[in-house]
C-alpha cells in the first residue's frame, strides 16, 4: 500500500486543503481530503481489468465549498431528516437549523461536509488495511445542536478492495448524532450516463413509513409486493417511475439482522462492466438516493438524475421524535461507533 498526499487547493479562508491517495498492490485506489472528511475517487477494475472511477467527485475545491448535493461528505451532526428542527432531551426542548422546507436536512445550513477536518495517517489493519483518521471538533450550538461533539471518521483501504469507513463520535452533553457517508456510485464508471439498469439487492424485510416531506410517520411498512422490493435481485429502473412524488427512491430501510453487527445491507451489480459492489455495516438503516435531483446545473458537475445511487448506511431520520426508532441520543461518557464496508467485485 502506498499513500500519497497532494495539494487540493485552499478554503476561502486561505487554509489549505489536503488530498491523500491510497493505492493498494494490485494499482488500485481510493483518495479522500479533509474538507467534509470527504471520499473522492474510488478507481476499481472491470470484468476486463479496466480500471474507472465509480465514485462521483468535483474536479477542484471551489465546488465543494459552495453548497452541493454531497458528494463522497461526511454528514453530520445529523444526517438526513429531523422534522421541524426539534426534538426534546430531558425534557428540554432544542431547535435547530431548519434548511429544508419546514425541517432540519443533514444537520443544517452549514453541516460537517462543510468544515475542515484534521487529517492524520493510520498504520495497516491485519484485515482493514492502511488508512486516514479525520477529526472534528463540533461546538456547543452548533447548528443549534446541544454539546461539544468530537467525531471521527476513518477510512480504510485494503489489497482485497474493500473500503472500510468507521465513524465515532463523543459529547461533553447529551446530544444527538446520525453520522453518514454521501457517497454517489455509478459502477459504469463516473460520465457513463445512467445507473438505472444496475441490479440492486437490498438485504431489508422493511422501510420507514413516511409523510410527503419524507419524514417518518413512525410506521414501518413491509417491502414485499411493493416498488420497495429488492429482497431478489431487480434493477432500479423496473419501479422507479412508479414513485413520482420523489422522483425515484429516497426511503429508508431496515437493514435486516441486529444493528451493531456487522452483516449484508445491499448488492449492486453493473452487468455492462462486470463491477459490484457489496456493503456490509452495524448501523440499523440504510437510505437509498437514486440522485433524482441531479440535473446538470453548476452544483452536479453535469450529471443528471438517476446518474448515480447512494447507498447510505445511518439511524433512522427524525430518530429523536420517535422511541420505537433505535436512539441517536448520544450522552457524556459514551461514544458513537459505527463500521460500514464497501467490497467492490467483478462478476
């Protein structure tokens, strides 16, 4: 394993924004930067040995420090959706940001992909490989979240092209914490146009129920029989447009077997290419994002909707007004400590 660190141009502030390579013996890589603990380039081969980038990532700094869909970010404090902005701790209500509508998205106007993170390098894994630590230290207030959060994301590479991405987060007062990777995955190859013929398997019995601002209604509904259903292989393309109020999908599903065990939560296939890439994690959810809202403007680097998937692994959104949800409340003395791995294959 070899890591190579290069300039990847400065904030608007003038701070200087690092890019660490990690190429693994068989040549092939993964980079990521410390602003938004970001994954960038993901270059993986084909059935062919070709390889491709099959990660979704802007050519220069400036278009991540301008507002973006999320491109390879860490989200936090809270990712996804909280409704209204508000949630009651100790019987003390909190308001947060509210930057969607009438609710609270990905932690609010200015969430973690937007901060600068300290980089560091980590000695290899006997099973995970080389890697990059990246730390924050989020403020009391902010975004009108309560407490000093410290978190972490780690991202790991190995000879087995498996990316390993832990993410840890600690509190100096009880808080909320939802810690995701945003990652946008066309396994064509990034510029190969659309990814609805990729052929998804979702390891998930069920979804969140949810209004028609996609926040949970606290229901759990059954996937079978229905456009949600990818218990057997079947590409996104099949029912996608059987959801037009989102566009495509943009649910949330419970990821089958026990959260903090680390198990199978999907399987994407390209058959174009041959490419595939497995995710296994601890957390107890998993959102799927067909990028119904990508449109070729300035913030999408030209790319449309349905040009990528996300598969993002988290708690459930608006967790903090529902207790029948798996908690996020996250207390002095205790730590956030979520695994997701993504093994990329050849078929």
């Amino acid at each position: 394993m070899t890591i190579q660190t290069s300039s990847f141009g400065k904030t608007s502030d003038g701070q200087a924004v690092t890019r660490m390579t990690l190429t693994n013996r068989h040549g092939n890589s993964i980079s990521v930067m410390d602003w938004g603990a970001s994954l960038l380039e993901v270059n993986v081969p084909d059935r062919d040995g070709k390889l491709a980038n099959v990660n979704m990532v802007f050519d220069s700094i400036e278009r991540y420090l301008a507002p973006h869909p999320g491109f390879g970010s860490s989200i936090g404090r809270f990712c996804n959706r909280i409704g209204f902005g508000t949630f009651t701790i100790d019987g003390v209500q909190h308001q947060v940001t509210i930057n969607h509508g009438k609710h609270c998205l990905h932690g609010g106007k200015v969430n973690f992909s937007h901060k600068l993170w300290t980089g560091e390098t980590l000695e290899a894994d006997a099973m995970t490989g080389e890697g990059v630590r990246y730390t924050l230290i989020s403020p009391d207030g902010d975004e009108g979240f309560p407490g000093e959060v410290t978190a972490t994301a780690e991202y790991r590479w190995n000879d087995d092209n498996e990316l390993t991405i832990v993410y840890t987060a600690k509190t100096t007062a009880p808080t909320h914490v939802n810690l995701t990777n945003h990652s946008y995955w066309n396994l064509a190859g990034v510029g190969s146009g659309t990814a609805r013929e990729h052929i998804a398997v979702i390891h998930a019995n069920e979804l969140l129920d949810v209004d028609d601002d996609l926040i949970p209604t606290g229901k759990l509904n059954s996937v079978q029989n229905t456009p949600f259903d990818f218990l057997h292989p079947e590409t996104f393309a099949k029912r996608i447009d059987q959801l037009p109020a989102t566009k495509g999908y943009d649910h949330c599903y419970v990821v089958a077997g026990q959260p903090g065990n680390l198990r199978p939560a999907a399987r994407v296939t390209d058959h174009s290419t041959g490419r595939v890439l497995e995710i296994e994690t601890t957390q107890p959810t998993m959102q799927l994002y067909t990028a119904n809202h990508l449109g070729g403007n300035e913030s999408s680097a030209g790319h449309g909707s349905h040009d990528a998937f996300c598969l993002e692994t988290q708690h459930a959104p608006d967790a903090p007004n529902h207790e029948n949800f798996q908690s996020t409340l996250l207390r002095p003395g205790d730590e956030v400590r979520e695994i997701t791995v993504h093994r990329f294959l050849v078929d």
